[in-house]
C-alpha cells in the first residue's frame, strides 16, 4: 500500500510539472509585448523602446523560455512561492485568499448535494415504476437541462425580492482580514469592511450552496437510483431479507453501503465539474474565489493584454496537485471501505 | 427471411419509445432550420442576420428596438431615408441599439452552437475511442499513462482551459473558417473541448474492452490469426459504439451548455456572429461586463424587451432536454437490460 502510494505522488508530480512546461511552451508561442503589461503602448502613447526593455526586464520575460521555467521551479521548490504575475501582484496571496472561499463553496455545496441526493435517489429507486419515481425522472431530466446560471439567476432574484439570505459577497468563517481603512470624515457606506463570523458565513453561503447541489442533484439522484436499484437485486440482499431483516435495515447497511462507494470514485473524477460550477457561482454571487481568479488570467483588463502566464501555471499547479492528491485518497480510502478492491 | 441485425433490433426498439422519437424530430427540425432554413431565410427576408439596422431601434423611445413582425426601413444602399424606403420583415423583431433581426441571429445563432456541438463531439468521441481502445487493450504502461494523465486533466474545469488555451489558439485559428461554414473562434473551441473532453469516453470505453478482451470471442479471434488491429476493429468496435453514440448526445448537450456559458462569461464567439450564448447576454450584457446596450434605462425597458433574451434560451433549453432525452432513448435501445441513470 505505501508503496503503491508513494508510486502514483510520484507519477503524479512528475506528470504536473509535464504539465507545467507544456503550459510554458505554448504560451510563449505567441510573440506577445508583454512590456505593455507595465507601460503604455501601442498608437498614442510615447514608450520608447529603453522603457519597454526595462519592463520586459522587471517582468523576467526577457530571458529565455527554459530560463523563465526554471526560474518558476526553482521557486515553488525552493521557496515554495508561485512568485509575482505580471498583472495583479503576488499569485501566493491571491490564492491564499482564494482558496477558502472556493473550499467553502464545493465543501458545502457537496454536503448539501449528499443530503438531498441520497434521500431522493433511495426513494426514487425503491418505488421504482411507480408515480413518484416519475415525477422524480420527469424533474430531473428538466433539471439536467438548467443552466447553472439560470438557477443562481433566478435565486438571486428570489432573495432580491425576499431578502431572505444576501445576495451577494462572501463572509470569512473565523476572522477577516483587515480591510481598507475609512478616512476621516468619509461615509463609511462607501467603504465596505468585510464581514466575519460563523453565522454570517453560512448565511452568505446558503445561495451558492443551494446553486451547486441543484445544478448536480439530477445527475446524481439518478446515478444513486439506479445503483440502489442494482444493489437491490443482489443475492446478499437477498439473503438479509430473508433472514428476515426488517426493510429499513436492509436499506441501510446492506444497500447503501455498496451502492454509494462508487459515489466516492465520481467525486474524485468530478473535481473539473465541480470547479467549473464553481466558475459560475462565485461569479454570480461576487465572491471572489479560485473561479474569479481563473476567469482573471485573461479576461477583464488581461484581454487586451494578454495572458498572465505565471498565474496560468501557478493555477495549473495548484489544480493539477490537488486532482492527484484527490484522487489517491480516494483510492486508498476506496480499498479500505470496499475490501474486494483492496490493493496489494 | 435473413436474421435481424444489430442495428435493426435497436431501430426497432428505439421505434417503441415515443418519447425518444419525439425529441428526435425536434432535433432535426432544429438541425433542419439552423443549417438549411437560415440561408433560405435570408434570402426571402432579403437581410443577414448580422445586418445592421439603425432604424430598427426607436429614437423617440429611448431606443427602443423593434418589436416581433414589424417591417423596418432597409437602409442598406440608401443615403437618406424617406417614407418610401423599402422595408424588410423583422420576423422576432431587433435585438437593440444595432437592429440586427432576432430570427435570423437565433438560426444563424443555432448554427453556430450546433457546429461547435457536433463537432467537439466528434473529435472527442473518435479520440477517447483510440485512447481507451489502445489502453483497454494492451494495459501497461500505455494504460498507465493514460489512466494518471486522465485524473490529472478531468481535475481542471474545462472552462479554464477554454479560456487560457482557447484565447490563444484563437489567435491563430480565428482566420481558418472553411470558407465561412465556421464563425471565427468556433475551430479553436471544437479542438479545445474536444481534446479536453476525450477522457471519459476514453475511459468508458477502457472499461469495456477490459472486461471483453477476456471473453472467448477474442481469444478465438487472436488464435486464428487476427492481427491487433483487426480484432480491436471488427470485435471491440461493435460492441462499445452503443455506448459511445449515447455519450456523443451527452456530451453535445454539455458543450452546448459551456458555449452559453462561455458567452455569459463574455469570452465565447465574439460579435458580431451570433450565438444562443451570446445572443442570451445581449439584454443583460455579461457578468464580466454587465449592462447590455440599455443598461442605463429604466427596468420597465427591460420588460419590454426581455422576449430577446427568451427565445434563445428556451432554444437553448429545449435543443438540451431533446438530446438528452434523444441520448436516453439510443441508450435503451442499444442495452435494454440497462437501467435507466
């Protein structure tokens, strides 16, 4: 077992900084200016080619590709730092205050989307065929359809009206850091100081929440009914009812336990799914986590730049080790839950 | 009388599900008025659907585009308008301040959505069946590979790639069009999603192959003398294309679905060429960017005008429920012991 680990971490961070490089290359295909990320240029402006120089120079991009991508290792390995972008600052303060709030959202959002999945597709799988497993099928095949973005739409629009949760912005669970200070004299409206607590947390996050598990909840209720309907008809199950087990308990320990490990496997595998709802919602709700931050490498004031090339990699990085990471554990906690699949 | 098919046996019990053949017909229809209709609309209509008609928007309300079936000032050719101008027929209206006509850009729109649909499907299923045929098949280290590369990149959201790496291949893509069948940045997307999303076909199909290259079948095959390539070809391929036609349907309501959200985001196919994404984000404007061309007015202009964001979403919509249902329908024909998931 330690050894397989230690074999796929292996695999695993060499296949990331693969992946790292190949990133390096192709975007420095593209000749780009990338001294115009600090200084005006283009029609209109007066840079003058020593200007220009000096930014390529402040940016590191005027070495060579291999040179920039051993500067970049050398970092994370030395230093463990992902070092500055070109365009919005130090990369390991941005994902430092990214990651929580990303976290929060796809940790809630998956316990969320677990409570109301598994009651949903057990139901549906158990009155198979009859009226409310259909209406159970009819909603979700609609539901397969919502774009997640009607669906934090319209809940944003709902809690606009009700005022029920906010609508928008993110709460730090424990404690927030400082924010800008307001001047004397200032209206401090204009001066938003971000918010702490527990509670207010969950409140902020209740929105986002709700728009992760239901932009997953057809999917995988119909993944669970028809597993739960697989299991049912196994011979073990079989065997508990007739030793007489009442339904309850046969549904509970000899049903679901089978029939929802391999959840566990599409959790791993849906960790891109996941980050891309996360995409969405942190965009609709304003709450700046690591979906902003992706949407910021080229997009908003990067478009007419550009690209922002060490925070490509350093996402990549971040991302990539995270899915490996992800995935082992969900193979080793796989063959200690499942032991047929136990691994030599 | 010789014996069924294969193919046949599916197309009869496919015949069966009424609600399979229903959402097929739409399909069609859609595929059907996108790609023919549109060209034959043009030409009765006598106006693209990037055409831009300034007198399509009402100066005196605040302007105000206009409204569904009415006949606009063709302006084109003309220096100054006069009551006597010839008009042309707005079927759905204009979309705003530029006055291009919705139901041209919903079926120009459509077309464009589709072309990407279709074609990242293709690519990614033809690539994730090499994959996992090849893996599947011969296992080692070539599985190996495959198997960590898999988990490394279904870990990223596609939607990163599509933005990092599209907007740099689009750079060098957006001129290659096929003599205009594609808008510009579609080539880059197709290849983006479809490479990016042939792992878990790959992965289907790996899983497969695994437990059929076991059965008798195969060792018959590989005894009389049947070379690798032939045993995957006339062996394997039959029996995981079911699966693979039923992903493809999958996968086109996906990429239909990432196209709009691309444009919501503001970093889809660009304007002037419509899309269901982008025609979506024309009221509202992006949430990158938000704020259509009417930002500024008042929420009661947006209540008359909140038809344009509609029609393509409940397209949008509808083309996504039929294909999946569509999907649904293939998949039960194909394995009818199968449950339905």
């Amino acid at each position: 077992m330690p050894r397989y680990a230690a074999r796929r971490l292996l695999s695993g961070v060499l296949l990331l900084f693969a992946m790292t490089i190949t990133s390096f290359a192709l975007f420095r295909l593209i000749p780009l200016p990338t001294g115009c990320i600090l200084v005006g240029c283009g029609p209109g402006t007066t840079t003058t080619d020593e200007e220009l120089a000096a930014a390529d120079h402040e940016l590191g991009t005027d070495r060579s590709v291999p040179v920039q991508y051993a500067k970049f290792v050398w970092g994370i390995v030395r230093h463990g730092s992902f070092g500055a972008s070109w365009v919005h600052g130090s990369i390991d303060a941005q994902i430092r205050q990214a990651a929580p709030v990303t976290i929060s959202v796809l940790l809630g959002g998956a316990v969320l989307l677990f409570l109301l999945a598994v009651p949903l597709g057990v139901l549906s799988a158990v009155r198979a065929q009859e009226r409310i497993d259909r209406i159970i099928l009819s909603i979700s095949v609609v539901g397969i359809a919502l774009h997640p973005f009607l669906i934090g739409f319209f809940l944003r629009k709902f809690s606009g009206y009700t005022h029920v949760t906010p609508e928008t912005g993110y709460c730090h669970p424990f404690s927030a850091p400082p924010g800008q200070p307001v001047p004397p004299g200032a209206d401090p409206a204009f001066f938003p100081q971000p918010c702490s607590g527990l509670r207010p947390w969950a409140h902020h996050m209740i929105l986002p929440w709700l728009t992760f598990a239901l932009f997953f909840l057809p999917l995988y209720t119909r993944m669970i009914r028809a597993r739960v309907l697989d299991t049912l008809e196994t011979q073990h199950v079989t065997a508990a009812r007739a030793k007489g087990a009442s339904e309850f308990r046969v549904l509970r320990s000899h049903v679901l336990r089978p029939a929802l490990l391999p959840l566990a496997t599409m959790i791993g595998m849906d960790l891109g799914g996941a980050l891309m709802a996360a995409i969405y919602i942190e965009t609709i709700y304003r709450l700046g986590g690591f979906g902003s931050l992706m949407l910021s490498v080229v997009s908003g004031n990067g478009v007419s730049l550009g690209y922002d090339l060490p925070l490509i990699a350093a996402l990549f990085f971040v991302i990539g080790a995270f899915a490996i990471l992800l995935n082992l554990v969900v193979d080793l906690l796989y063959g200690w839950f499942d032991p047929r699949v136990r691994l030599a | 009388m010789p014996p069924r098919g294969y193919w046949e046996l599916v197309w009869r019990r496919f015949k069966t599900d009424r609600v399979a053949v229903a959402s097929g017909i739409f399909l069609a229809v859609v595929l059907l008025a996108c790609f023919g209709g549109e060209p034959l609309a043009e030409r009765l209509l006598g106006h693209g659907p990037n055409d831009i008609f300034p007198m399509a928007a009402d100066i005196d309300q605040n302007l105000l585009p206009a409204g569904p079936w009415s006949h606009v000032p063709n302006t084109h050719g003309v220096i100054t308008v006069t009551p006597e101008t010839p008009r042309t027929l707005f079927i759905l209206g204009a979309d705003g301040t530029l006055g291009h006509d919705v139901f041209l850009r919903l079926l120009a729109g459509g077309r464009t959505t589709l072309e990407l649909a279709l074609g990242a499907s293709i690519l990614a299923i033809t690539l994730g069946l090499l994959i996992g045929l090849l893996s599947g098949y011969f296992g080692g280290w070539i599985d190996a590979v495959f198997q960590r590369l898999t988990e490394l990149i279904m870990g990223f959201p596609i939607l990163l790639f599509l933005i990092a790496l599209g907007w740099t291949l689009s750079q060098r893509l957006n001129a290659i069009t096929f003599g205009g069948t594609l808008a510009p940045g579609v080539l880059s997307l197709i290849l983006v999603i479809g490479v990016f999303s042939c792992f878990y076909p790959g992965r289907l199909v790996r899983s497969q192959v695994l437990s059929l290259r076991e059965q008798e079948f195969v060792e018959a095959a590989r005894m009389i003398g049947g070379s690798d390539f032939r045993i995957m070809r006339k062996h394997l391929l039959p029996y995981v294309s079911g699966t693979l036609i039923v992903y493809a349907t999958q996968l086109m309501a996906v990429t239909v679905f990432l196209e709009a959200g691309l444009s919501i985001l503001g970093v889809g196919i660009e304007l002037p060429d419509a899309s269901w994404g982008n025609m979506i984000s024309t009221n509202y404007g992006t949430l990158l960017n938000p704020g259509g061309p009417h930002a500024s007015a008042d929420s009661q202009f947006l209540h008359l005008t909140y038809l344009i964001t509609v029609w393509p979403s409940l397209l949008l919509f509808l083309t996504v429920v039929s294909v999946t249902l569509f999907g649904e329908g293939i998949r039960n024909a194909v394995d009818p012991r199968a449950r339905r998931t």
